[in-house]
C-alpha cells in the first residue's frame, strides 16, 4: 500500500498515492534496526507529512490528536440546519480550475492540507445523525461527501462511503470523475446513491482550459457519465456557467445528459453559477452574472433547472447547539497551521476555531473574539 524512495537525505513514504510522509536517513537508519516501516510511519515523532498531489504539508487527523471535526470548512463535518450532513474526508485537488472558488490544486493561496481517519470520522458523523434523529423523527439523513478540492483523492473513499451507508439513508458524493473508473462505480453500487458530476465543457481543448491541465480527459468524464447512468447509482451532471467560456456548451452538457440518462431518481442538473471569490481564482475576461441574471437564464431554458432544496428531500433540522457567540473573547491554543498564510487553527470547547490574521506559532495561546459562528463554523480575530 505504500512505496519508498531514498531522496538525499530523507526517507519518503508515498501511501496509497496521496500521504506523503518524509522521515531524516540517519533516523529512519536507527529505526530500522529494531522496526517495520509500518511501524516506523506510525510512531517516528520525527517525519513530516504532505499532499503527494498537491505538494502541501497536511495534517493526519485522528481521534488521539484531539482535534474536533465541526468549526472548519475544510475538514470534518459541516450541519447547516438541514437533514444533510456535509462530510469533507481531505482537501487538496489533482485538478486546477481557473474558476475554483478555492484556488485548489496548484494554489497560490493555500498552504496547508487535511486528512480526517475515516474511523474517526465514521464515529463523529454517526454522533451527529443520532443527535437529528432524536430531534427530526422520520427524517432522512444525508452523508453529502465534498470539500475543498476533489473528494476520491481520499485514498480510504470506497471504505467510507461503504460505512457511511450503515449509518445514513442516503450517501451522496461530488466528483471532478477523473478518479473513477468502471471498476469502482461497480463497486459503489448498492453503497453510493447519487454522484453529482462536474463536466464544464465537451469540448477537449476547452474542457482542458477550464480545468488547468493540458493532461484533462473529458471523453473520460464522458465515459464515466455513461457508466454512472447505467448503474444503480443516479447521475446528477453539475457543470459550473463561467460566462464568455463555457456560455455555448451549458446547452450541450444538458443534450449530453438527457441522452444518456441523468436523473433518474432526483433532478438530472446542477447548473452552478460561477462566483467570484476573494481568495479564489478569476478567470481573464469573465463577466460576473447576477443572480437575477443566471436564474433568469436558465428559465428561459428549463424551468426545471431551478432547484430547490425539496428537489432533494432537504428538510429543516435542529443543528447542533453553537458553542460561541459573535463578539465573544476567548482563549485557546493554536494546534495547526491554516489553510492560507496567516491563517492558524485553534480549540476550544470541542470545536475548531479558524484564527485568521495573525503572525503567532503552534503552542502559542492566544486571546481571540469570535467573527462569525454561522453553521458552527467559526472564525476570529486576535485581540
């Protein structure tokens, strides 16, 4: 499950293609004598780890780290008052969007990766749909697997969408498709219940554009849209509406997906409007449509490309209490870097806070005032 390579004075462990976990020589040569690598990559206090893919230092995060897995977007879970429960197993893409609201991939802005274990992970998310069954009777939960980047970069997915299927009612995932192949959409039936596609464009040069990579294969994607449609699993095709780009091929992604099946069971499109984002990227010469304007737009090609959240069974539910108020000071320690420089994350009261400008270490403990505690999602300035 891993490879080794001897890269001068380090020893580097690439695990199931995405943990990288470099190790010194001179202490990999002492630990040798006595251990197994396995063992060595378990317990060596003194290794760095990183996103293969995107090169970026990551953190491994387990439940003997004590780090919760509710306060941040780009790890863990994510309740924002509905039957659905966000799942986000890792960050980081193998893709590099021009429009990403995220800059993932090769970013310019992000400097840090996250990696939950999926038994930990299983263990929280199982707490969480207990506690909106106690609340919502009858309701049915959703394990909706996506995140900051690509979620099957994962390199645990096919296990965890197995596991989340005995706790939840419905498991769906957001995909790039890229990843997947007929083998493991043959293995995911019976498990997965919908996959939402991005496709932004059939056209290979353009979809090559759009994605970043000379290296795109959209006839793959369009493959594994086929493949999906004849599953049991439903296809649901999401392309992102990035105007002077894309405009042309929104009509052919809709055609391609009514021929081949999509949506057999919920709605078959997604049209997503692209967005511009502070620290996202901005393609040159995109025109930035109002939301008046898309909505608009997509009635005048199909009234069914409005969606809603009852297109998809979503439903009010008590969300988990908020730990902290807006304004409110608090202490914590600082425990991992953030996703962005000057970023740096902290815990406090079994919650992750997001401590954003800021010059301060690891270790450190720091007096901060809470900005915003939407969705338990929280984040604050040092005061």
């Amino acid at each position: 499950m891993f490879r080794k390579t001897f890269e001068g004075n380090e020893v580097v462990f690439v695990i199931r293609d995405v943990i990288e976990v470099r190790i010194p020589r001179k202490v990999y040569e002492k630990y040798s004598r006595r251990y197994s690598d396995e063992e060595i990559i378990t317990y060596c206090e003194h290794k760095n780890i990183y996103n293969h893919i995107t090169k970026r230092r990551m953190y491994y995060i387990t439940k003997e780290s004590g780090i919760p897995l509710i306060g941040h977007t780009a790890f863990g879970l994510i309740d924002r008052g509905t039957n659905l429960i966000q799942v986000r197993p890792c960050s980081g893409c193998n893709l590099n969007c021009i429009f990403c609201s995220v800059d993932e991939g090769i970013s310019k802005t992000r400097v840090t990766d996250y990696m939950v274990d999926p038994d930990y992970l299983l263990e929280e998310f199982e707490k969480l749909a207990e506690f909106k069954r106690r609340h919502c009777k009858g309701v049915k939960i959703e394990a909706h697997i996506d995140g900051q980047g690509e979620p099957f970069i994962y390199p645990y997915m096919i296990d965890l969408i197995k596991r989340l299927k005995d706790i939840a009612d419905i498991v769906s995932v957001q995909t790039n498709g890229t990843l997947l192949d007929e083998r493991k959409i043959n293995e995911l039936e019976g498990y997965l219940d919908r996959i939402n596609l991005s496709i932004n464009s059939l056209d290979g040069k353009k979809a090559k554009l759009l994605a970043g990579r000379a290296d795109y294969d959209v006839d793959h994607v369009k493959s594994i849209a086929k493949e999906i449609a004849d599953s049991e699993i439903d296809l649901l095709i999401a392309p992102v509406w990035v105007p002077k780009y894309n405009d042309e091929d929104i009509m052919e992604i809709l055609e391609f997906g009514k021929r081949i099946g999509a949506g057999r069971i919920w709605k078959p499109f997604g049209v997503q409007k692209y967005i511009k984002y502070r620290f996202g990227r901005h393609p040159k010469g995109a025109k930035i449509m109002s939301f008046r304007d898309f909505y608009s737009r997509l009635r005048e090609i199909d009234r069914n490309l409005i969606l809603s959240p009852r297109d998809f069974g979503i439903v009010k539910c008590r969300s988990l209490p908020k730990r902290f108020k807006i304004g409110e000071r608090v202490k914590l320690r600082l425990e991992m870097h953030g996703r962005i420089k000057g970023e740096m994350i902290g815990i406090a009261r079994d919650r992750v806070i997001q401590v954003v400008d800021t010059n301060k270490k690891i270790g450190e403990v720091v007096n901060v005032r809470i900005t915003r505690n939407q969705h338990n999602i929280y984040v604050a300035t040092p005061v």
